[in-house]
C-alpha cells in the first residue's frame, strides 16, 4: 500500500470493537487504510460470528503483539442447549437436536463446575488450527476427517448470568475468563454434551484481553484512520511492568549493549526499558545478572 504524502502513521495499539459478520482479517484490511500502512497486525482473532475487542498494532507497535497474545481473556456468550452444529456456533449446520426441558438448573452447575479450573480441550473442528499444515476448517469444509489433540487450558470463571428456557431449548447467559486458546464454542459443545442434549454459542463478545477493556474500543467507521491509539510504552508498561533508564543506558541498549548488574532492579522479566524522556527503548530479558534487550523499538521518524 503507498502512503500518501504526508507524516509516517504514529505507532501505537489500536483497540477496536469489532462488528459481527466480518473476520479478524477484514478489520486489518480496513485499519491499513485507514491509516494509510500495511505494517498493521491484530493480536488474536475473532470468528466472524463473535463481537468484542480486538488489539490492532499498527507500525512499530506491531513488534509489540508476541507479548499480547497469550494474555488472558475475558468473554460474555450465550450458549443454547439442546441443539448441536457442526462448528459448535450458530454459523454452522445443524447435526442434532434434543429437548433440554429435563436439564436442571443443578445439573447445569455440576457441568460448568467440570468445565472450570485447568482441563484439557479439544478444540472446534471449524477453528485455524493448522493440521499437517493446513486450517482445520479449511479440511473440514473440504469434506475431511479432522482429529485435534486436546491441549491444556484454564477457565479461572464459568459463570451464569441468566437462563432462559422454552421450545424444548435452555439459552444461559455466561461470562468466561479463560487463558489465551480457549475455545467458548468448545466450552458450549462440552456442557451440552455432558448433560445429554448437546449445545451450541449463539452469541460470543471478547470483553478484555489483559489489561486491556472493550469499553476503551472504538468503532470500526471510516473515520478510523483518526482514532486514538495507545503509545507502545503504555502497552508495554501495562503488559509487562516498566524499567526507568538513563539516556546513556538507552543509548547502550539501542546499540545492543547490556545492562551490568541490572536484573535486580526491577521485581520481574521481561521488562519495557522505559528513556527519560517516556519512548520505549525495547524489551529487556536476562543475561545472567545483566539485563539485555530481547526487542529493539525503531525510533520514531519524522
């Protein structure tokens, strides 16, 4: 994409609340032109189906989003028992039905209880895990038979915010905070097949990541190339923790040097080094007592 003439885009994270019906991809598309620049990336997706935050780092920011992506999440949803679909989501194809008029309000405590805490998942068959290569969806839209391996998550919440029950269905209302790669359609597939009548998420909204909150998002118009976006040493001091360094301390880490004697300074790694005058230098890690910079930020250019 050319920039038009005219100043580089400030780097920064962009907080996005995200519409439903368009993919994570679409809303990348829609911020580089905006702001006129492809160096623009997202920190974790969302389905076309679900709403909610999205972090969109844009320029140098964007070296920002490894350390973004494994935060924790938090999300609302609906989830419908007594239908099942092949995506385990209202997007998909219905497989099954059965009435759910028997579930009772314990019995669904008792799942929801199995489903907390650290456990093992198996993800949706119609998720971007790449198998041999490949998106799981794209095998299992091509008609393929697709196993995934369960793999450790931790929902630290599974609460009930409402339930609502009629035409042999039962909609609960929950809010999740889980560890990055938990899949909520999977959490829903999960409690309706262990009460007996399947289940399904009707609606799904990403609420935070981190520290990070969907009620500070903008909207994604076409003025977004105007939205306000949080300075790379805001984000890396409110994911990682800050380290305040002397301009000759910047000047040896941006050169590569490490910092003697410097990893008691600061209570844990890695750290945002933090110039005097507020830029983020890099990312520090270890280097036995030293501290040495794992991720150089560009300096800003004019």
């Amino acid at each position: 994409m050319a920039r038009a003439n005219g100043p580089r885009p400030a780097a920064g994270l962009l907080l996005v609340d995200k519409p439903q019906g368009i993919t994570s991809h679409d809303v990348v598309a829609r911020v580089r032109r905006g702001f006129g620049t492809r160096k623009v990336g997202h920190a974790g997706t969302l389905d076309p189906m679900a709403t909610g935050l999205l972090l969109i780092g844009i320029e140098g920011a964007t070296r920002l989003l490894t350390f973004l992506v494994g935060l924790d999440k938090t999300y609302t949803a609906t989830i419908r028992l007594g239908v099942s679909t092949d995506s385990d989501d209202a997007d998909g194809t219905v497989t099954a039905t059965a009435s759910a008029d028997g579930v009772t309000d314990a019995a669904i405590s008792a799942g929801i209880a199995a489903l907390t805490g650290d456990i093992l998942q198996v993800p949706s068959t119609v998720s971007a895990i790449k198998v041999d290569g490949k998106r799981a969806y794209d095998l299992a839209r091509a008609g393929e038979s697709v196993e995934l391996k369960s793999r450790p998550v931790t929902v630290s919440r599974f609460d009930v915010l409402d339930t609502r029950r009629g035409d042999g269905v039962i909609d609960l209302d929950v809010v999740v905070d889980c560890t990055s790669g938990t899949y909520i359609r999977a959490l829903a597939r999960d409690l309706g097949a262990a009460l007996g009548v399947g289940g399904h998420l009707t609606a799904l909204r990403r609420s935070a990541i981190g520290p990070f909150l969907v009620s500070d998002a903008v909207a994604l118009t076409d003025g977004i190339g105007a939205a306000p976006v949080l300075t790379p040493a805001r984000v890396a001091t409110d994911v990682l923790g800050a380290l305040t360094v002397t301009e000759q301390e910047a000047t040896d880490l941006r050169h590569g040097k490490k910092l003697a004697g410097a990893a008691e300074r600061v209570a844990s790694l890695p750290v945002a080094a933090i110039a005097p005058d507020g830029s983020l230098i890099g990312v520090l890690e270890r280097r036995g007592a030293d501290l040495k910079s794992a991720m150089n930020m560009p300096e800003e250019q004019p």
